[in-house]
C-alpha cells in the first residue's frame, strides 16, 4: 500500500487574529467547517461548506459568539458543538450550538472559572443515559462531551469534563485538580472504556512545572474526574502537545512530544501505554528533527494520525504519522506520506473528516487553519489517500524489443 496526500484548495479570512485566538472545527458527514476566531474584540464563528474538491463556500454570515480573546471549538458528529473563549475579564466562557436543517440554536453562555490564563479543549465522544422523568418512566437521550483544562492566573489547573446536549445547553463539571505549572495540554483516547458496568474514557495531561515534565492519566465520566497515575521528568519544556489513540477498546495509548529534546535541533516523541488502573509505561521513543504542536485522527481505532507542523526553513506541511502500537517491534514513528505548502505560519490548527463507515482504506479529507505574523488566517483544505502502486516492468531479455 502507498500514500499520499495533496495539497487542494485555499481561503482567505478577512481581518486579523491575534495569536492563539482562532481553531478550527469540522462536520464530516455534512463537510462543515467552523472556525471561531477573536476579532479585535468580538469573538465570531464562521461556517464554511468544504465541497468534494477541497474548495470553500462561505454558509453565511458569521455569528457573534461573546467578546474576549483565545477561543477553541468542538463539533460532535451530531451538528452539536461548543466555543471556549476567555472574556474581557479573564473568566472563560462557553456556549453550545445546535445546527438543523437551515437553523442555528444557540444556547446560552455559561461561565465556567473566572482569573483563567489558558486552558485547552478536546472531545471526548457520545454518552447515553437514562432520565426518570417520573416514576415508572425513563427517557433516553443523547448528549455529547468535552475534556478542557483551565490554567488559573495563579499557576493551579483542573481537568475539566463539559457536556453540551441536543438543545445546545453547556453544563460544565466534574472537575479534577491537577497541580500546579504551565503549557498544560491534554488528550483523550479514541474510544470509551468499560469500567465496572460504565462507559469513561482514558485522558492524558501534560505540562511543565518546576524545571520538570509531569504527566498524569486520568479517567473521565459524568459520574467523576478521577486522576490515576503520575510520572515526573527533570527536563526543559518549549513546546509540548498529547496525542490520544485507541487500537480497541481498553487498549489505549499516547503519543507526547515535547521540544527540544537532545538539542534544539530535535522534538521527542514518547508512546506511552496505559494499564486498566491507568499506569503508564513508555515502550517506544524517537528523536525527529519536525515538532508538530497539533494533531488529528485518520480513523477511530488503530495508530495513524495526521499532523501539522512547520518545515526549518518556516513553510506549513501536513504529514500523516503511524505510531508503533503497543507491544510492537516496529519503529517508533513511521511516515506515511507528506507535503509542504507555501504557507508560511506562526501557528496552526488541524482538523480531519473520518468519513462515516471508518474504513482504514478510505480517503480523508483535512483542513489546516493558520496564522502568519501579520495576523490573517488562511483555510487550507488537504486529502490523504492510500492506494496501491504497480510499477511499470523494465524490459527484459524476454520481453525487449529491438529496433
């Protein structure tokens, strides 16, 4: 099997952004893409339609989320989604949306911690559960979740565990504390667990504190944030970022990288597996010399990411990355396939449209959304495909031809 991946099409926001104040969602049964950004003040979402060429349409107008700063969004595959933003005041905001047919809902804005410095956002997937609305009588319902951690001014941050439902309403909480520090980033595994009767999901947390590197694996539900194991490194830390994937269910795994790593010329990565009580073991390592601070699945289960990074000599480039699985002999990171734009950005957000049957021989569609210095954003639209390559016969002395 060979891969590739081309570079398709273009779009240029209007206006600037300022640094960390953007992401970028995506819809992958309806090629949707959201992008929430700060503007000088108010902080707006943006929807684009993403046609089967990689071209982008605008979906109209775009929609006054609140006012403030750094922004993130998450979009659920039921047209549920959730913007995260700091506000005027530090304290971090956040609103559910619900998109239907032509129509928009949109729920209200809750606050959820106020002197807030940073925080960072994943999903985390579908629950289902039962309300007894009366006795004798249970409603079932759908709602979907999201993992965020907040950084407090401070220097203290929390795992958190938000919900949005099918009418757009945010509730944020349960919430784990996590110690004190900076540059936390967090993911979450690709599938939920079984654990004693329940559905939770595997998280893992990095950050630097102290002139150290921590790490601690939690376990997520509605029911609880429960921290499970922790690890410490005496290490500078640059840049940081956690990848999440699952191979099945309760065999989950991460990838973190962190720069530098030998020298600054170099990122590490770690593969570190998670046991049922969540301890972690770190089976696979590398030094490569690309540092990538943002990631996105290529399929639900197995270990195939896509990443985004900038090349030495500054250009973005979009790769497609298979990690050894645990208990594995095969090198730590292996390249798939690659390419370089003629973007030339000071930052980057990544998301993936898995197409519905998850089919591992299918072909997914990405969008890159990045800032130059400047401050304009550009949407770059991208595939990934796999197929398979029959090189051409050389003659040979039974085939040859003369003159």
């Amino acid at each position: 099997m060979s891969y590739a991946i081309d570079r398709l099409h273009t779009f240029d926001l209007i206006g600037g952004t300022g640094a960390y104040e953007f992401d970028v969602g995506v819809h992958a049964a309806s090629g949707t893409v959201y992008v929430a950004r700060a503007m000088s003040g108010p902080v707006q979402l943006g929807t684009w339609s993403l046609g089967a060429d990689g071209s982008f349409t605008s979906a109209g107008s775009d929609h006054v989320v609140g006012h403030g700063s750094r922004t993130r969004i998450v979009v659920f595959d039921n047209q549920r989604f959730v913007v995260l933003w700091l506000d005027t005041k530090s304290s971090l905001r956040a609103r559910g949306y619900a998109f239907g047919g032509n129509s928009l809902v949109v729920g209200d804005a809750t606050t959820v911690e106020s002197t807030i410095a940073n925080f960072d956002l994943v999903s985390v997937g579908v629950t289902t559960g039962v309300q007894h609305s009366q006795p004798g009588v249970s409603v079932y319902y759908n709602y979907r979740q999201f993992a965020f951690t907040t950084l407090s001014e401070n220097g203290d941050w929390k795992l958190w565990l938000g919900t949005v439902t099918d009418s757009a309403e945010v509730s944020v909480g349960p919430a784990g504390h996590g110690g004190t520090g900076d540059k936390v980033v967090l993911s979450c595994a690709s599938v939920n667990e079984n654990h004693n009767g329940a559905q939770p999901r595997k998280a893992l947390t990095l950050w630097r504190d102290a002139g150290q590197i921590r790490t601690r694996s939690w376990r997520v539900a509605h029911a609880g944030v429960t921290s499970l194991a922790s690890a410490a490194e005496t290490k500078p830390l640059g840049v940081g970022a956690v990848h999440g994937m699952s191979m099945t269910q309760g065999n989950d795994f991460f990838a973190t990288l962190v720069w530098p790593g030998a020298s600054n010329a170099t990122a590490r990565l770690q593969l570190v597996s998670l046991a049922a009580g969540g301890a972690m073991s770190t089976y696979a390592s590398a030094e490569f010399a690309e540092a990538p601070t943002t990631f996105a699945r290529l399929q639900t289960y197995g270990s195939d990411a896509a990443v985004a990074y900038t090349t030495p000599e500054g250009h973005l480039a979009v790769a497609a990355w298979r990690f050894a699985a645990p208990g594995s002999t095969s090198a730590a990171r292996t390249v798939l396939a690659s390419k370089v734009g003629t973007e030339q950005p000071t930052e980057v957000r990544l998301a993936s449209l898995i197409p519905l049957d998850d089919n591992e021989d299918d072909t997914v569609r990405l969008v890159t959304l990045n800032r130059v210095a400047a401050g304009a954003l550009r949407l770059v639209s991208w595939q990934f495909r796999k197929f398979d390559y029959y090189p051409t016969p050389h003659p040979t002395s039974d085939n040859a031809t003369g003159p």
